[in-house]
C-alpha cells in the first residue's frame, strides 16, 4: 500500500534518454517519454542519500556509512535496496485554482481511439462518436471471445482461449497519443468505455526541442574536432509534472526536500508532497482485469508470474487465490537497461511489458491482492527455479525497488 506520494515538476527541459546506442560523432539522442519509473526512483534515493550525508561515490562502491539507520533500512546498498520501492509512476497537471494536480494513466491496450476526419456524419461502425480535444473521436474497447461462440468460422493457434475482438463496419488504424483522466480511467476500470472528453493529447502534455552540442574530451577539457551531436529535450506543458508514490519510506524523511535532480544532466525538478489519488478497491471475484500502470518484467515474457499452462489455457494459484488467464491485450515489448552501480557496468538489457498492457482474468476465487501484494516474491521463486545466471540476484532487486510490475484491477468490459 502506498503510504507517500510525491508531485514532482520539471524546472526545465529533460534529458531522457531510452536504451539507442549514443556517443560517436553525429549521432542523434532520442527522448523517451514517459521514462522508466528508475527514473524517480534514481532521483528520489540520491536526493535522500545526499541529505542524509551519505558520501555518494562510497554508496556506489558499497562502502558506505549511513548516519541516519532509518536510511540505512529503506534504502539498503546499490546491490541489496532497502525497503524503498516505487509504486507509481504517472503523468499529472498542477492545478493553481484548487491546489492539487490531476493524474493522466496510460491509454489501456484494450482501447482503441479513432480521430474523425472533418467533415464526417457518422464513425462508420467504430463506436459511438462524441467530441474530443481535437475534433471527434470515436472510442471502442476490446473484447475477449472464445470462437465458436459469436464467431464459429475464426480459427487462432493463439496460446489463450480467448480472442480480443473488435466489432467495426471498417477497418482503422487507431492512435495511441491519448491518455485517459481520472474520470475516465475510473469508467475503464468500472468496465465501461470513456468518452472523449476523458482523453487528454500528448501534445497538450509535453513537445520536444532539439539541442545541438559537441563533446568534450575528458583529458584536456576541450572540445573533440568532429564531434557535434544533436539530444532531444522534453519540454512538459506549463503545470505538467509527474505523480510519484513512494512505499516502504517513513513520510518525514521527505519533510523539506524541495528539488531534485531529474534525468540527463541533472535538470532541476520541484517537489511536493500530496494526498494521492483515490484507487477504486477491486470487484469481487468473477472476472476481473489487470492493467499495468508501470511496465512490467517478468521471467515468462510477457506472461504473468505464477501462470501455469494447463488444458488450453493458463492457470494461476497462490495463497488462496485463483485464476484462468483467458487473454492478454499487450504491446510490443520494450527493452530495458541502465548502468549498474555497483558493479559499474551496464545492466543486462531485459524485454518489458508496456504500461497499459491488460489482463483478462476470469473464474477468479480469493482476494487478488493477495497475489499482487507477493507478485515479487512469486517473481524470485521462478527466477530460482530456473536457475543459471538468472536468478533473483541485484539487477531484479533493483527493478523492484525502481518501480516496474504496478497493477491496478478492474472488471471486464461490459457487454453491449
């Protein structure tokens, strides 16, 4: 559970840079947007480390000395992380008028958002249209059938029993540049579909600039003939920041800490401590969905942690709690890295589970906290089992102090 959330705001551009290969003469650094949760995580531990007194190069080299044992638990060594772990990372706006923020979450991969051209009477069977930021737009969401049931002449060799299907007059290609509010992330999770007004555009959120530069060379301290380079910054919209919660830290180790540094180059980010956002308790068994909010890792892919094959499907069990997986709506996977601390070296790279990506769960018996609660432990347990050079050693126990694997649980669409 949660227990601190944090609303940091950038002070000016950001350097974020994803995994592309960077440094030889010409090359062209790509921003990505949102960042990964480590992040935050990077920002957030720093800054309590560098407050706490705690000689930085010392904490790399695993030699450090915490003056504060409160620091010593949350936060651990670069190679054994404490009890600090990062349970949300999401996009939000500062409000001045009332004095609070509103969070954006990412679209859900079960929806499918059409622009209408200008000029159209009707969404030519894509659903319902209604007016959106930029012109109409028509929303239809996602739903898994079994064929043979409304479909008997679909055939798959799919590893599920179901099938995400979209019911359209025409085919489209849909747009992912949408992120939903409060509002309408409340309305997916309740099973239904948001409208249009429940969307905000990227382009109301962040834009990119373009900065040119040229390297340095580290032993003169002049610069490399031949070496011009362009970056691409981030430049978030007036109010725009991100939404960070925070569990296994006591709340007044964060008390005064009013900036941080913030991805590439250290760019100044404000922070402020705030109530965070009410999340709806999950339904009660039946059929339920699970929507990553933060990417996820796990040692099957992008299968779920716990699942087991069995009959035509997938099986989850643990603690009492219980599930078939019935279908998964997933994008295409990212590639996460990074450096390593301790071992100064780069991170393995690892594929990720997109945020937004969604699971269908069904026949569900127990409390499905209870499996989202353990869900690092049931990681570790499979990464023993398979043995060899990955198991659950520092580079996973960094991943979940940095923030991947959050899920928030839903029903199924409703039947329309």
């Amino acid at each position: 559970m949660t227990s601190v959330w944090l609303f940091l705001e950038p002070l000016d551009v950001l350097y974020l840079r994803g995994n592309a290969a960077f440094g030889g003469p010409g090359d062209h650094a790509e921003a990505l947007m949102p960042p990964w949760p480590s992040v935050f995580s990077g920002a957030l531990r720093s800054a309590l480390l560098a407050r706490g007194g705690v000689d930085l190069g010392r904490f790399t080299d695993e030699a450090a000395e915490h003056t504060d044992d409160r620091l010593r638990r949350v936060l651990g060594t670069p190679s054994q992380p404490g009890n600090f772990r990062l349970s949300a990372a999401l996009l939000a706006r500062w409000q001045p008028n009332t004095n609070s923020y509103e969070p954006f979450f990412p679209l859900p991969q079960d929806l499918l958002v059409f622009e209408q051209p200008p000029g159209e009477k009707d969404s030519k069977g894509r659903g319902e249209l209604s007016e959106g930021p930029s012109g109409k737009l028509a929303i239809v969401r996602l739903r898994p059938q079994v064929p043979g049931e409304a479909f008997n002449h679909v055939q798959h060799s799919g590893l599920t029993p179901n099938l995400l299907v979209v019911y359209g007059a025409e085919r489209g290609k849909p747009r992912r540049s949408w992120w939903l509010t409060p509002k309408g992330w409340d309305t997916y999770l309740s099973g239904g579909t948001p409208a249009a007004e429940d969307l905000v555009s990227t382009s109301d959120l962040w834009s990119y600039e373009f900065r040119l530069g040229i390297a340095r060379s580290r032993e003169t301290y002049t610069v490399e003939e031949g070496r011009i380079y362009t970056t691409q910054a981030v430049a978030v919209k007036s109010g725009v920041g991100f939404l960070v919660g925070v569990e296994g830290c006591p709340e007044e180790l964060f008390h005064g800490l009013s900036l941080v540094r913030l991805g590439g180059d250290g760019r100044g980010a404000s922070v402020r401590l705030v109530q965070g956002p009410p999340w709806p308790d999950p339904p009660d068994g039946g059929k339920i969905t699970l929507v990553l909010h933060t990417p996820g890792l796990f040692p099957k892919g992008w299968l779920l942690p716990g699942a087991t094959r069995e009959g035509n499907g997938f099986q989850i069990s643990f603690r009492g709690f219980s599930a078939e997986l019935r279908c998964a709506a997933v994008a295409r996977a990212q590639v996460i890295s990074g450096w390593d601390l301790p071992a100064h070296k780069p991170k393995p790279a690892q594929r990720a589970v997109p945020a937004g990506s969604v699971y269908f769960l069904d026949k569900v018996a127990g409390d499905v906290r209870e499996y989202l609660d353990h869900l690092w432990d049931i990681i570790a347990e499979e990464l023993e089992k398979r043995g060899g050079k990955d198991g659950f050693d520092s580079v996973w126990q960094q991943r979940k102090a940095e923030g991947f694997n959050n899920f928030a649980v839903g029903q199924w669409p409703h039947r329309v």
